[in-house]
C-alpha cells in the first residue's frame, strides 16, 4: 500500500481559527481564538488520506502581517520542506492578505514540494462554514503529486490559484477568490484536478531564496483618486521608503499636478512604479507617462500589494532600473 503523504499544517490565524457568538453570526465574529489543533479537529475525515501533523506558528489576524511575520512564516516552511519526511505544508492564514504571504513564499522558496494556503469567509462556529471544506482541499492538494513544482497556491471555494495571480475580492462573499486568468485547477471530491499552469517563474526559478534574506527594504503605496494632493506622495516618498507604488487610474495615468512630486520622489533615489487601482489588466511602459525619461518602471499586469513585495525583494538585490522593470516582465 503507498504511503500516506506526510503534511504539516502551520497556524497563523484569521477567520478559519475564529468563533462567532452564535452560527448566525458569518460577518461579526472573533478572529484567530481557535488553535490549529481545534481547527484541524472539525476535519477527522483528512486521516484517511494524509498524515497531519500541526504546529502553531502565530495567532494573529493577517491585516497585522509585518516584513517580519512574512520571514519567520517563510523560514519555517524552508526548514520543513527540507526535511524527508515532509512531503507538503499547508498554511491556515487569515484572507485579507492571504495574497501578499502566498506571493511572498511563491517568490522565496526553493522546493518543487506543494505549499498551500488557506482560509476561510466565515468562521468555522457559522452555518455553512467554509472553513473545514477549504482546510480538507487544502491539505489533499498539498497531498497530491500533481501539485508538484506549481509554486505557491491559494486553496478557497473548491479551486486552487496560483500565488501570482489571485486576489481577495469581497469582504464577505465565498467567492472572494479570483485569479484574473481563472483559477490553475478545480478540487472535485478531494481529487484536484489542474487545467493549466503558471507561466511566470517561481519558487525554485527565481533569485531569491527566503533563507538568505534577514530584512527587506520598505517600499510604500500611493492610491490615486481624483484630486489627490500631492502632499501625500511627497509624505510617503519621505519616510524612508525606497520604492513607491502609485496605484494609478486606469492604465497608469498621473494627474499633472502629482508628476512633479514623483519626480523629486526618483530625483532623491525613490523608485517610482505606476500601477493600476483597476484591479486587472496591463500598465503600458511609456504610455501615460515617459517612463524611460523619468526612469520610472511600470508593473506589467501586478496589482499594488503584490508589486510592492516584488519591489521589495528586487530592491534587496540592489538592481539598477533597467533589471527592475525586466523583474515585472519575468515574475
Ligand atoms: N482579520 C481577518 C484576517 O485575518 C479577517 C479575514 C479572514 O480571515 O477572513 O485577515
């Protein structure tokens, strides 16, 4: 008979470890009061599939995520993967930045061996929790060696997203899930099925290693909106950033009365990257803007979380502009 997969479930929190004053209550609850072994006990069906073993690494809501809880989280699953006896990790996360850790760990790990996060809408107390159902996926895609060498995932309402790609939707609906080019795979009675796979490169194609980096450079987010004052970019481009994303309208586009404020931002060594509030699509290079003139980089199709975290971790590397913009063609 072949073995078991061995998968261990790290807890850090979020909706999924939360207890809501009655089952009605999907929306008003609090977060992160389960530990993982009471979370893991609502799913007694997974020990016919996997054996599970579980740790608790945090117990914090993800809004409260810091650089340092991103690299403590990424240095556990790095000291785990290497271990023969692992065959896959499964995070339980909070969901409202389940996208950056997911991405984050899609960049900086180096195993081919499946690293799947997962949350849930509504507490596991609430009627028609979603919580076990996403846990139980989680862990059989972790379990699956079709989930090999496919870099990060994101497991949530029956389907699986690569870390690049998906994205929290709604505050409170099940399907809060996307993936702008849909999701990799379905998960249809604990059998994951994959209908496509991520072309970008990640885990053990990229230059950056989660056991090598010890801190990472700030970069910080500027969201646009009609009649933005430019005292806000001037703000945050001086409080010791090295980068700053300017979450644009539509495809990049800058109000003329804020170009001068980028510019002194890049002038005083601030990279300058225009990205889009739209939520999809591409920000094209010298289209808006003169980008090669002002030495600004554009995201390609990222959305403003994700592209800070790329920024950051190319910045790390201390890359000239020309690499920079190559970074977002390539990841
Ligand atoms: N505070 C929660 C978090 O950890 C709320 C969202 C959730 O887990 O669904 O992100």
């Amino acid at each position: 008979m072949k073995e078991k997969a061995h998968i261990v479930v790290i807890g850090t929190g979020g909706t999924i470890a939360g207890r809501g004053a009655s089952s009605v209550n999907t929306s008003a609850y609090a977060c992160s009061v389960l530990s993982i072994d009471e979370v893991l006990s609502g799913i007694p069906e997974v020990a016919a599939v996997s054996r599970v073993s579980a740790e608790q690494l945090m117990q914090i809501g993800s809004e409260n995520f810091t650089t340092e809880h991103l690299l403590q989280l990424g240095k556990r699953i790095d000291t785990l993967l290497r271990r023969d006896d692992v065959d896959g990790i499964v995070v339980t996360h909070g969901t409202d930045t389940i996208d950056e850790t997911a991405y984050f760990l899609h960049l900086t790990l180096k195993s081919p061996k499946p690293v799947v996060v997962v949350g849930s809408m509504r507490p596991p107390s609430s009627l028609s929790a979603d919580g076990p159902l996403n846990l139980y996926n989680a862990i059989l895609v972790a379990s699956s060696p079709a989930s090999h060498a496919k870099g990060t995932l994101v497991v949530s309402n029956d389907e699986i997203h690569s870390a690049r790609d998906v994205v929290k939707t709604s505050t409170f609906k099940l399907e809060s899930f996307r993936s702008p080019y849909g999701p990799l795979g379905y998960i249809v009675e604990g059998n994951p099925r994959y209908y496509r796979v991520p072309a970008r490169r990640h885990t053990t194609e990229t230059q950056w290693s989660v056991d090598e980096i010890y801190q990472l450079p700030e970069v910080g987010i500027v969201y646009a909106h009609a009649g933005i004052d430019a005292a806000v970019i001037e703000a945050t481009a001086q409080s010791g950033i090295r980068g700053l994303i300017y979450a644009a309208t539509g495809n990049g586009n800058v109000a003329g009365h804020v170009v001068g404020a980028l510019l002194r931002a890049r002038r005083r060594g601030v990279q300058i990257v225009r990205a889009s509030r739209t939520g999809s699509g591409i920000v094209t290079r010298n289209g808006a803007q003169p980008d090669d003139e002002y030495d600004w980089l554009v995201v390609d199709d990222q959305v403003p979380q994700k592209a800070r975290l790329l920024l950051m971790l190319s910045l790390s590397d201390g890359q000239h502009s020309t690499e920079l913009q190559d970074v977002f063609y390539r990841y």
